[in-house]
C-alpha cells in the first residue's frame, strides 16, 4: 500500500438516482401528486426480479395507505423517482391509489349554536 | 630475417591493441549500463514524483466530486424532487459528475493514490449499479444476478470503480445500442461478476496489452499508457492487485464480443446485509424519516410494531385519516375546540368509509 495519509470517507450515494430510473422519462407532477395515497392491492405477488427499491415500496405499502410523499421519504430518493416506480406498479394493477380526503371543513359554529339553541327552548 | 621480425613485432603491437580495444568495449559497456541504471533511476524517481504530485491533485478532486454529487442529491431530495423537469436536469450534472469522480478515482489508483473509503457494506447488486452510474452509455447495461450477498465495505469502491472501466470498454468498443450484460454468479471460491458486450472483440496484440496490464507483476508508469491515456485496464489491474480480486479479458462473449470477468474471493465479501439507506438512521431517535420533501406535510408519528426481514418498520393499518395531510391547517385556537373535534370526527367517519370502498374496488376514486 502506497498511500500516505487517511483515506477520506465517501458518502455520496452509492446508487444513483438515474441509474434506478434507467434513464427513463419522469411521470408529470400531476399523475401522482405528493397527498396522493397508494397501498397494495389485495393478494398481489411481488414481481420477479424486483429492484430493492420496489421491494421495499412492496413493505411500505403493504401496511395501508400511505401518501407518495411519504414513500419517497421512506426510500430516501426524490419523490420524482418513487413516482415513476409507484407509477409502473399501479400499470400493473400492484398498487390502489386515491386522492387524499379533503381536508374537514369546520363546521359553521353559528349554526350548530342555534340548532342547539332551538332544541333547548323546545325540549327543555 | 628482419622483415620476419619486423612481422613478430607488428604482430604483437596488434595483440596488444586487440586486447585494448577490447578492454575499451568492456569500459564502454561498463558505463553504458552505469549511465542507464543512473537514467532508469532518475525516471523512476520523477515518475514517483510525479505520481504523488498527481495523487494530491486527484484526492482534492474527489473530495470535491463526492461533495457535488451530496449536494446534487441532497437538491433533488429535498427542493426540486417534485418538479420532473428540474429532477430530470439535475440527474443529468448527476451522471457528469459521477464520470468525473470515476475518472479521478482511476488516476488516483494508478497514482497509488486512495479511492475513498465507504462506511458501510453493500449488495454486490447495488454495487454493480453504483458502477453502471459511473459510464457515460448506462442504459445499455443490464444486470443479472441471483446472488444475494454483500461486499466489505473496504471493497465496495474498488469494485465499482473496477466493473465501471470494463463496462466503459464493453459500450465504447460495442455498437451503440447494442446490450452489455453483467451477470452475477456464485463459484466455490467467491462470486462471480461476468460482462458480455456484442462488439468486435480485441486483437492478440490488444489481448496481450490487456494481459499484461491486469497481471499482478506489472507496474504501470503512467507515461507508458498513450495519449490520450488509455487507463481502464491499468487502473483495473492495480486496484485488482492491491484489494486482491482477479480480472481477466481473454474470453470471448456469447455474442461475439469480449467477455470480461472479476473474480471476488470469500475474503471481500460478507453475508451482513447493507443497511436500509434513508430509514435506518432517521427512524432511530424521531419515529420517521428525517429527510424529506420540505414542502410534503408529513403525517403523525405512528407506532411503529416491528421490522421487516428488510430493516423497514412494521406499521399498523389505520383509517385513512391517520395520514391526511393538513396543508391549510392553521394554529388551533383554544375557543374553537368544539369545532376541531366536530370536524376531525367527521373526517374519520368519511375516512373509514372511504378506506372500506378502496380496498376492494379501485377507479371511481381515482385521482
């Protein structure tokens, strides 16, 4: 061995991002939106030769619905390539997606006031 | 009588010169071998001169290609993750960059210099796809493998740095277009890492080079490889040597072309599995990934069960509810209690429901 010195740690990904696409065109934002929701359809049988990057989509999603910002986070990539992955398993019928639930409107205090005011004055 | 002496005489003066001119060829042999020694001395010193020079120089270009590529990643994580164009664009500086590293890496090694040094092990799948994104044509490599074990950490740059010169040389010196396979196989000593590329396959003359190259004997000057410098064996063969692991190149592929194989002994490679990236760290202290798109509401801790035989963390089914992001949430106010429990209760029936629906049938709520 000839060198001098520490040998630096590297720590910059070992597999890169373009290499888990395989170089294939991104989905459009609008396909599968950061709030949409995905799980696993009921009795599916994990593809053969599945990357390790599905393979673990496989685990996340099979404990229900989770958002695809969420199972971007989970594989430490950027949401734009779970996307395309999430993408290719709901074209092969692997995966159930839903928009997510708007959010509760508050109901209009005002109102449940004077409901609950009428029924007082005419039961109690 | 005289002239018969005069002949002795003259005979004699000639032996004499004979023998000094010969003893003159023996002196002038003498310090033609001192002058190459003294020559071969002074170019073994320049060229290890050189080579540490070199060396220095290639270290803080490492340094600076793996910073580069932290950061690009870090940008698509965590900014422009979302925006396809903008992932797309940074994948490629991506890929730029990862040549680049290779490239530093490579004369560094012939420099005696250090590849940088990983933390943890690795799949020797993922290796190879770490080596796949060092190449300029990546999407022609396909990997095959049925193995399923791990590299050392000490060995996981080596290798990689290794496959990606032999997978630069299959897609260079083969049609464009055309695959270049790797297939992965165990054999009793260790592994197996097999590329196959549909090219024209190499001349005796540039069998024999490569040969050389890659024998554990040789030692490479680096004046001695072309200009341009033609590196991918010489690199292939010193870090072979160095991390003790065979290449060899005088095969020829299925499909006519060269077929090039490493040969990992049991001693570079272990059954550890390499850990989940993005989970392993993050979950130990918060309960969810530290890292993230910043702009994704991230949905309430959940208890977590178990793992997986992967490392992943078992969660419990829940309502839909449990993960609804709240992008217009605003600060609770104490007075409004009523109401946040009004809707959130009213959130959960409408989440159920729809949880019951989706399970069975997909489409209606489609997005």
């Amino acid at each position: 061995m000839t060198g001098h010195g520490e040998e630096a740690p590297v720590s910059s990904e070992l597999v890169r991002s373009y290499v888990i696409t395989g170089g294939r065109r991104l989905p459009s934002a609008d396909d599968l939106s950061l709030h949409t929701l995905v799980t696993l359809a009921p009795d599916r049988e994990l593809p053969l030769g599945a990357s390790p990057e599905v393979r673990r989509i496989w685990d996340l999603c099979a404990g229900g619905y989770l958002a695809v910002a969420e199972v971007a986070a989970h594989l430490g990539l950027p949401v734009g390539v779970a996307r395309l992955l999430l993408t290719d398993l709901a074209e092969q019928g692997h995966l159930l997606r839903r928009a997510a639930p708007p959010p509760a409107q508050a109901a209009d205090r005002a109102l449940i006031e004077k409901v609950l005011h009428g029924l007082q004055t005419r039961f109690a | 009588m005289a002239l018969r002496k005069q002949n002795d005489d003259l005979r004699t003066s000639r032996d004499g010169l004979h023998g000094e001119c010969q003893r003159l060829h023996m002196e002038y042999a003498a310090l033609r071998s001192q002058q190459a020694h003294a020559l071969e001395e002074v170019r073994r010193d320049s060229e290890a001169e050189t080579k540490d020079v070199l060396k220095s120089w290639m270290r803080t270009l490492q340094v600076l290609a793996d910073e580069q590529q932290r950061s690009i990643s870090d940008l698509a994580q965590q900014k422009y993750g979302n925006d396809p164009q903008m992932l797309a664009d940074l994948m490629t500086i991506d890929h730029t960059n990862g040549q680049f590293g290779r490239r530093a890496q490579g004369i560094a090694a012939l420099c005696g210099g250090w590849l940088g040094r990983r933390e943890t092990t690795a799949s020797v799948y993922d290796v190879a796809r770490s080596a796949q994104g060092r190449i300029k044509h990546f999407d022609r490599v396909q990997i095959h493998t049925q193995v399923n074990v791990s590299v050392t950490s000490t060995a996981v740059e080596p290798v990689a740095v290794v496959l990606a010169e032999l997978l630069d040389n299959a897609t260079n010196y083969s049609a464009p277009g055309t695959p270049v396979e790797i297939n992965i196989q165990a054999v009793p000593t260790g592994i197996c890492l097999i590329i196959d590329d549909a090219g024209l396959g190499m001349s005796q003359e540039e069998k024999d080079r490569a040969a050389a190259l890659l024998s554990p004997e040789t030692s490479v000057s680096i004046t001695s490889l072309g200009n341009p410098p033609r590196v991918g064996f010489a690199v292939a063969g010193v870090l072979a040597t160095r991390y003790g692991f065979k290449v060899s190149v005088d095969s020829v592929s299925p499909y006519g072309g060269v077929r090039a194989v490493i040969l990992l002994p049991e001693s570079l490679l272990t059954n550890e599995a390499p850990e989940p990236a993005a989970d392993a760290a993050a979950f130990a202290d918060t309960g969810r990934p530290a890292t993230g798109p910043r702009s994704a509401p991230m949905p309430a801790p959940v208890q977590i069960i178990g793992t997986t035989p992967g490392g992943l963390p078992k969660r419990r089914r829940r309502p839909a509810v449990a993960v609804v992001p709240e992008p217009y949430a605003q600060e609770p106010e104490p007075e409004h209690d009523g109401e946040v429990t009004a809707s959130r209760i009213g959130a959960f029936a409408r989440g159920t429901l729809l949880g019951r629906n989706t399970t069975t049938t997909e489409g209606s709520q489609d997005q």
